[in-house]
C-alpha cells in the first residue's frame, strides 16, 4: 500500500514537472518571433538552444536505460529535443553566415560528437546497472556545472541593485521546475534526478530573495550606467540555465554597437514562461 502511494505520489509530481518544463521550454518563443519578423538573429546566440538539446539528449538516452518506468522522463526529454531543434534550425535560417558557420560547428562537436561519444563508451565498454549509473552521473554532472551560468546574472544584480535581468516570472518557474523533479526523484529512489535539483531550489530563492530585495532598485547611470559596464554586460549576451531535465531558461541581452564601436548599448529583452 505504501509502495503505491509512494508511486502515485512520485507520477503526481512527474507529470507537474512536465508541465513547468514544457512552458519553459516555450520561454524562447518570444525571441524566436521578433527574429523571424526581422529575418535577423541579432544579438542573439545559438549556445543555450545547443546546450539545452544537449541535456535533452542525454537525459533522454538515461531514461532509455532505466529499468523501471521512466515515461516522464523520455515524453519531457522528447518533446524538449523537438523544440530545441526547431529553435536551431530557425536560428539558422536567419543567423548571418558567421553565426551560422559557428553554430553548425558546435552543433558537430556537442550535440553530435560528444554524445556519440558518450553513447558508444557507455552502451559498449560499460554493461547492466553500472551503464545506468554512469550515464546518469554524466547527466548530474553537466547539470551542476551548467547551474553555474546564472551566477553572473546573481553578482550583477548584488552589484547594481537592479533585477530588470533576472525576471521573477523565471525564477520561479525553476524554483517549482526543481520541487516537482527533486521530489519525483527523491520518491523514485533516484539520485541522479534529486540530487541536482537541491541546487536549483537553492538557487530559484536566492534569486527570488534578491529580487524581493532589490525590485524597487533603478539603474543609477553615475553608477553603473558607464561604458566600461555597459561592456562587460555585452559578454552576458545570452546565460542559459539548464535544469537536469534539460528545460532551458535564457536570460537575452542583445548589444548594439555603432560604426565607432563606441557607446554599446544594452537593450534587454525578457523571456518568460507564462
């Protein structure tokens, strides 16, 4: 009796984690229809799109391997993988020659020779429940690395008591993104899914700790507005955050320069789930 609560319980939470992860997901679509109205990229990057597919992948090929029922897992991951393509391919379509050319070849190196890679070693050098293993810490260990991207968007909001780049909206989506798979993890016995999640909850309220504090905040141009600033924010053109289902938060500067190269100037734009 017990075994089946615990199991209705953990599809209860699998199945809100599927939906906050798709609406996440759909966050880029903002972006996706200014670049198809101005036949443009822009500013825009193709990394986050590249990681995101990356994750998905490989969370995918994880859920492929466990023995028991990993139907939430593979239907998230599956739908992620879909969404992410049609977001490169559109990029591509409109990116200039440069980003296309730049694209495509880290398209070849991550989402194709790294995960072939990884699957070859792992299906054929590892066998039974240690291949499980592996591929998950694999997952676990791309997934706390790549927990690291907003912590630059956390120092700049300490730094200039401004939130306007990191939206509430966002941040809490990946703190609830992070409850429903922490729990859906913790409840199947899977570390692989929990363990990561415990950082994105941990950060989804530091983030919103942040912006409780600091959302009345305003730009102080004497302050913060300076060229040399305003520089280092076009290195933040586009932090992506990857939770360890694969869903994809993008946080999108898009840097405008004259002819000079003088006076960058940074026009936000943000993505939101809902």
């Amino acid at each position: 009796m017990a075994l089946n609560s615990h199991n209705h319980l953990a599809l209860a939470f699998g199945m809100l984690g599927n939906v906050i992860s798709f609406m996440v997901y759909l966050a880029p679509l903002p972006t996706f229809y200014r670049i198809y109205k101005k036949k443009s990229t822009e500013g825009f990057q193709s990394l986050p799109y590249l990681v995101a597919l990356f994750s998905s992948m490989l969370w995918l090929y994880y859920a492929s391997l466990k023995p028991a029922d990993a139907t939430l897992l593979i239907t998230i991951n599956s739908l992620g993988c879909v969404i992410e393509i049609v977001y490169i391919v559109m990029f591509t379509i409109y990116a200039t020659k440069d980003a296309r050319n730049l694209t495509v070849k880290l398209f070849m190196v991550m989402n194709v020779g790294s995960f072939a890679l990884i699957f070859l070693v792992t299906y054929f050098a590892i066998h039974g429940s240690l291949r499980v293993q592996v591929v998950g810490w694999v997952c676990v260990s791309i997934a706390v690395g790549v927990f690291a991207a907003p912590l630059s968007i956390v120092a700049q909001v300490i730094r200039t008591k401004n939130v306007e780049f990191m939206p509430f909206n966002l941040s809490l989506f990946l703190t609830l993104s992070a409850v429903m798979w922490f729990f859906y993890g913790l409840l199947l016995k899977d570390i692989c899914i929990a363990i990561p999640n415990i950082l994105g909850f941990t950060l989804g309220l530091l983030q919103m700790l942040l912006y409780a504090i600091y959302r009345n905040g305003k730009t102080n141009n004497k302050e913060v507005a300076t060229k040399e600033e305003k520089a280092l924010e076009a290195i933040m053109k586009n932090v992506v955050v990857v939770n360890p289902l694969g869903t994809c938060e993008v946080y999108p500067v898009i840097n405008k320069e004259n002819n000079n190269g003088q006076g960058i100037e940074g026009a936000k734009e943000k993505e939101c789930p809902v």
